[in-house]
C-alpha cells in the first residue's frame, strides 16, 4: 500500500532562514506528488505539484521542491522564511488515476521573529 | 478566490441530531472528495466521487453518506450525529483529464464540527 512520511511533525525556525520540510513516499509504480499549506482555520491551498518532466518544480510563495526518485523523496525547500510563512504543510501522493490522494501526517513550521 | 465552498464554517450540535455538510463548487470538476481531519493529523478520504450519480467511499470508514445529484454539489449527510463524529470535514475537488492523470485538487475551508 502506498505511504506517505513527513519525517518532522515541527519544524521551528527563525525569520530569514532557509527551510527544508521532508517528505517520503513509498510506492511501486508512477507517483504523482503534491504539496500543500494549511493557515489556521482555512482548507488546503496547493503550493506545488509534480506529475512529470524536470525534478525541481517551483510553486507559491517562493517555495520549490525536489523530487527524487532514488531516494523517493519530494521535499520541500525556500531560501528563506516570513513570519506568514507559519503553517501546517502536507505532503500527499496519488498514484494510477482517479486523483485519490495520500496524505502525510503534516509538519508545523513555526516561523520566528 | 475560493471556488468550492463548504457551509457551514462551524456547527457545534447535540447527539442524535441529523446533519448535512454543504459543499459546492463552481469550476465544473467533475471529482469531487470529502475528507476528514482530526487536529493535528493527517487528512483521510472518507467519500469520493466522479461526477453525477457517482459514490464511492474512501479509505476511512465513515458513518456518513454523501450524493452527487448535480455536478457542482456533494453534501455530506449524517444520520444521527455522534460525539465521536466530532471532526473538521474538508470538501475538494478535481478537473478529469483522463483515467491516468492526476490534477490537483481544490480545497474549500472545510466544516469544524463538534457534537456534544
């Protein structure tokens, strides 16, 4: 069965830093890979995707991440963080069709002054 | 610039109650998912489906049933609300391209709901 792993449930770290969020998947076949930002109290905004071509994919707010198929990782990076940057992440995968998404159990980063 | 919206935001309720979580979408997805998060944890899929008269369930076993009788509205009903249905509830949906494609999916700000 496919799994997703977010190998930090909180990740602290102070305003201008950079960040890496990590995030592992487990699957035997095409993966397609996602990350999204949860604020507090709103749904799940899309910051990237990876469905295929290069391995460095660009999103929102100056965040980036790597997909590595060795390694099977997708992990998250940006060179540096705002205070607004503070929120849940989750990684998710979906493999085959019909968009079922698996989901990681999500990091908090928490952005300090 | 939301365009799946979920109502309402915040339902607190008492046990036995029936319940329908309203979701809506104007994009034209022809998928549409509910899923359900605890704080702090991950999100599980509970419902899904692929366009009208189209139900699937999820990978989480939930009490809760859900239709798809018009392309842009999959409520989500509760029969008899439960103290252990407390729960936040997210709706998304998702374009189809074709059977091996993956397209995101869109998220609404989901329903916080507490059953006393």
């Amino acid at each position: 069965a496919q799994s997703v792993t977010q190998l930090d449930s909180q990740v602290p770290v102070f305003e201008e830093a950079p960040v890496e969020l990590r995030c592992n998947y487990s699957s035997s076949v095409s993966v397609y890979l996602f990350w999204y930002v949860q604020y507090p109290n709103q749904g799940l905004q899309l910051l990237l995707k990876y469905l295929s071509g290069s391995t460095l994919v660009k999103g929102i707010n100056g965040f980036e991440a790597e997909f590595n198929k060795s390694q099977t990782s997708f992990h998250l990076r940006k060179p540096s963080v705002h205070i607004s940057d503070t929120a849940e992440y989750f990684c998710a995968a979906a493999s085959g069709g019909y968009n079922k998404l698996i989901f990681g159990a999500g990091t908090r980063l928490a952005v300090h002054p | 610039e939301a365009d799946i919206y979920q109502t309402p935001r915040y339902l607190v309720i008492g046990t036995g109650k029936k319940i329908t979580l309203e979701c809506s979408q104007t994009m034209g997805h022809d998928k549409m998912y509910w899923y359900q998060q605890d704080p702090g944890m991950e999100l599980h899929l509970i419902h899904y489906s692929y366009g009208v008269n189209s139900t699937e369930k999820g990978d989480l076993s939930s009490e809760s049933t859900v239709s798809r009788i018009r392309t842009e509205h999959f409520p989500l009903t509760l029969e008899s609300a439960r103290p252990s249905h407390t729960s936040q509830y997210l709706c998304a949906s998702s374009e189809y391209r074709d059977r091996d494609s993956n397209q995101p999916q869109h998220f609404g700000d989901g329903t916080r709901l507490s059953i006393l």
